[in-house]
C-alpha cells in the first residue's frame, strides 16, 4: 500500500472513512488523557477530519500529518480557513493560529518536526495500514514519542476473513504486540457499531467493533 494508493483514494473521492461528525469517543475519553490548556496534540494520518477543530476549541494546538494534498486543501477550504505555506524539512506546512497540517510522509517524520507535543490522537491512522505496516508504524510512533506521552487510540475488530480493509482489523492481541515492548496498553471501551454502519453490513460483515485505549509511552 504506497502513498499513490491514498492520492488516489482522496482524488476519486472514495474516503468513506472520512467521519463527518466529532468522534464521540474522542469527546468521551479525551479527558482520561488530562492535559493542561495549550496541549499540543499530534494527529497523523489525519485526512480532513473535524475531530482536530474539536481539539482546538479545547484550547489545544494540533499538528496533523497526511500526505494528500487535496485531503488538506479540503480541511481549510470547507472549513473557511486560510493557512499560510511554507517548507518545513521535508515537508510543506499549512498554518493557522495554533493548526499546523505537514504534508508528506508520515514515515520521513524526526523527532525534530514534532518538538514539544503531549499527546497522540489516532482515530483512523493504524486501521488504515496492512499488516506488514503496522509493526513499522508501531515502531516510528515509538521512536517519535518523548516518555509518558499518551495516545488515544481508535481501533476496529471484525472477522478480516469477510472484507478487505482499510480499515483493517487488528485485534487487541496484536494492539499488545505491536505496543507493549515500548507502552502500555489499557482498553477503555469495547462498542458494538455494526448496526449504525450498514455499509459494512452491505460488505459481508456479521460483526464489528470499535476497541478504544490509551497507550503511554514508556
């Protein structure tokens, strides 16, 4: 799955993934998460999502990573926002007030494009990757990620036998793998989704579960 896939994902318009509401487990568990006003929250993977206006208007500052260019022209212009522009490293950076988007590749982040955050939102960053992605992903988080930073994490679990992701499946016993050597791993909530998601219905799925943690680096 290279980036090509997601430009094309996001130019053909197939972003079913995209949530147009705030996540309600965002707004429900945030707070476990405890940090002090003007927080800066990590976002990556973070397509146009409008959970990072809702990060915002908690008086946090949000830094989000996606490598499409139109999935970020979308967030400001929908949004009635006018970034400024300009390099970052490897990455251009769309800037406003306390909103900082990098476009480019998640993989090529330092620790330098990242200074002084405090925590991790992953709604639809790690179900979007295939398996032999994710160790890798697990691992740069790892190494990104100064100790005690937390991150909520949203994860999905179905019988992976019945769809093709993304979003994929990945269960709480590979959430442990793919995590405990450098966090710990505590589940929050378990919520059954597949009756309010009929389009999964409609893709062969009997069962499906969103699975919500918190990870804190170690």
């Amino acid at each position: 799955m290279k980036l090509e896939f997601w430009h094309q994902r996001w130019e053909a318009g197939k972003i079913g993934f995209h949530q147009a509401d705030i996540n309600v487990y965002l707004q429900k568990y945030w707070h476990q998460l405890d940090l002090p006003v003007q927080s800066q929250v990590f976002v990556p993977l973070c397509g146009k999502t409008l959970d990072m206006l809702w990060l915002l208007e908690q008086g946090l500052e949000v830094i989000g990573i996606e490598t499409s260019e139109t999935a970020i022209e979308d967030f400001f212009s929908e949004n009635g926002l006018t970034p400024t522009i300009q390099s970052q490293g490897a990455f251009q950076c769309w800037q406003q007030d306390q909103l900082c988007l990098l476009q480019g590749d998640f993989f090529a982040l330092e620790t330098d494009d990242l200074q002084g955050f405090n925590a991790v939102y992953d709604r639809a960053s790690l179900v979007a990757l295939p398996p032999a992605m994710r160790q890798q992903y697990a691992e740069k988080m790892a190494q990104l990620l100064p100790p005690d930073t937390p991150i909520l994490l949203i994860s999905m679990e179905y019988p992976q036998t019945q769809m093709d992701g993304p979003p994929f499946s990945v269960t709480e016993s590979e959430i442990k793998q793919l995590y405990a050597q450098n966090f710990s791993v505590e589940c929050l909530d378990r919520v059954d989704i597949l009756a309010d998601n009929p389009r999964f219905q409609q893709r062969g799925l009997a069962q499906m579960d969103e699975v919500i943690y918190r990870l804190t680096r170690l």
